[in-house]
C-alpha cells in the first residue's frame, strides 16, 4: 500500500487516480477540511485521518504501508500568519521522513517544487545547476528550499528517496493556490488582465498536470533511491504564453506592458488588504520580485531514466480551456 500526503491537492489527486487506475491500493492522509470530492467510494482508497506535523500520527498512518508519496505542501503567495509555511512545509516535511525511516518504507517520494531550485536566469537548468546566490522573494520559496535541505540530509541518512521538482502545474482543475493558471485563463477572458508584467520575456517551465502526476508515478516505480528529478514542461516567456492562449480564446494578446514597480505598488496594496481581510493576495511585492527572474528547467534527466515527457504549452492550453468551456467557467 502507498501512503500518500497531499492526495487531495490539484496534483495530488491526479496522482492517486494514476495509481489507482494501476491497481495500487492507496491511504491518503486527510483533515476534516481534505476535498474528497471524486474519491470517495474508491475501493482502492482508504483514508486515514491524522496531522501532519505529528510524527506518532504518521506513524500509525504508515501501518501495512511500504512506500510514501509526499506532496502536501502550503502553496500560497502569502499567509497571515508566516509561520504555517515553516510548519507545513518544513516540519510536515521532517515529521513524514523521520516516520517513514523508523518504519522502513521501501521507497520515499518527495514532491516539491521548480521554486526549490531558484531562479534560472540566462540559463536552462537541470538538477546539477548550483543553487544561485539570491535573497528568497516569500515564505513559500524560503521554505520549500529549506525543505530541500532537509530531505538531503534526510536521503544521507538512509532514507530511499527520490525528490521530484514539478514546473508551473496547471490543467483542468478547481482554482487554487496550486492552480493559478485556471484563474488567469478566466480573467484574460473577461479582460481582467490589464497588460503583461515587465519586458514579457522572462521564460518560465509550464507543466500539464497530467504530465506531472504520470512522472510521478513513475519515479516511485523507476527513479533511482538517492536522485533527484525535474518534472517540468516546455519553457516559455509570458509573451509567448498570452499568445497562445489568446489565439485559443479569439481575443487579443494584451499589448500593454506593466512596469516592475508598478506592479509592486498595486502588491503592497493587497498585502495591506489581505491583512484587514484575511484573504489571500492574488499577488505580491515577493511575487512581482519573482516575475523578475526565469524558472527555466530540462527534464531531460527524468526522460532518460523513466521515459517521462511532457506536452506542449499550445496542447495543454487547450486541454484547459476546452475543460473550462465544458464546465462553463469561460463567461
């Protein structure tokens, strides 16, 4: 049996569905909040609920389990209160690999994210590009960095594991953090989207979930223990994104160009809102920093060693908006 964290997520549940349809028997870790819509009644799922940051927790959810799938993660540009990032994704982190070492599970995946590895600039990187010298833009890149860590120490300790390092996932899905991609879509199609942030130039690696999730369930079958893999997609600037996807939608790319410190001014304004309101930014002073740089990755590591590949931008936007428009969530 796979004991799978984050199973409920946007990746997450394509990725236990793969399983699944492989005849893997799969517990999710779950809270009361966990969305199980589209897994429940599953034969193959059992669920298990439990916390965590709780190490004894985990331990019992390992029970008649021989491999771990880790994905849960705080993917969010912001959180009132900062110190959720650090829990989750770094002492939820510790909490699942200190259990399954004691236990002595046979294989430990680890999902986290292209964010981990830093900004590309100039370059294409792979697994063995050195970590760059740059200040962290959030608490979900300072974090799912310092989760790398760990998982390095971790891995020289004696745990079997494998890190997975996913693209920009999007794909057909509900609108999440973790899914962003589902919202811009939405908003450039009722022309919410005032103009393409900086010079548009800046390439970024867009992933298909379902791409990612087949990597995934490959690497905890064929990645090598110890390994490290880039489960990324086709590498392309914002410019050429709105193009593709306005030629999908029938409307115009924008044409107007928003300066760096304009976009930052407008961030530090849902900074102040979100902290009278609670809710979530849609972006950031730390976020436009982001948009500075590029996130460009080869997957060409994960293709040789377990034949992962991924489709285009122009396949998968499509994939996209045709679920959107089926699910009427293009207005």
């Amino acid at each position: 049996m796979i004991f799978v964290t984050g199973g409920t997520g946007f990746l997450g549940k394509v990725v236990v569905k793969k399983l699944i349809q492989r005849g893997e028997k799969v517990k999710l870790l779950i809270r009361k909040s966990s969305p199980l819509d589209g897994l429940e009644g599953e034969p193959h799922i059992s669920f298990f609920n439990g916390d965590l940051c709780d190490k004894d927790d985990i331990h019992r959810g390992l029970e008649d389990c021989t491999r771990v799938i880790h994905a849960a993660a705080l993917v969010k540009t912001w959180d009132i209160q900062r110190s959720n990032f650090d829990k989750v994704n770094i002492n939820g982190l510790k909490a699942v690999a200190e259990a399954g070492m004691e236990k002595g599970i046979d294989k430990f995946c680890y999902v986290s994210s292209f964010i981990a590895l830093g900004p590309t600039d100039g370059i294409t990187a792979n697994e063995d590009t050195p970590y760059p010298e740059h200040g962290w833009h959030n608490d979900y890149e300072r974090t799912k960095h310092l989760a790398d860590l760990e998982i390095k120490g971790y891995m020289k300790g004696g745990l079997p594991a494998v890190v997975l390092y996913p693209g920009v996932v999007y794909g057909p899905g509900r609108i999440t953090s973790g899914n962003m991609i589902v919202r811009l879509i939405s908003d450039f199609n009722k022309g919410k989207i005032p103009g393409i942030l900086g010079d548009g130039a800046k390439r970024w690696s867009y992933a298909y979930v379902d791409d990612v999730a087949e990597g995934v369930v490959c690497a905890l079958d064929k990645g090598k223990t110890g390994e490290s893999y880039i489960l990324g997609g086709e590498n392309i600037s914002m410019e050429e994104f709105f193009e593709v996807l306005a030629r999908l939608l029938g409307r115009k790319k924008p044409s107007f160009h928003v300066p760096y410190w304009l976009g930052k001014i407008a961030g530090f304004g849902e900074e102040l809102a979100a902290m009278l309101t609670g809710r979530e930014p849609l972006n950031t002073r730390g976020t436009i920093e982001i948009f500075k740089h590029e996130w460009a990755y080869s997957s060409e590591k994960a293709r040789k060693e377990f034949d992962y590949h991924h489709r285009s931008l122009a396949k998968g936007l499509a994939l996209t908006v045709n679920w959107m428009r089926e699910n009427d969530l293009l207005q």
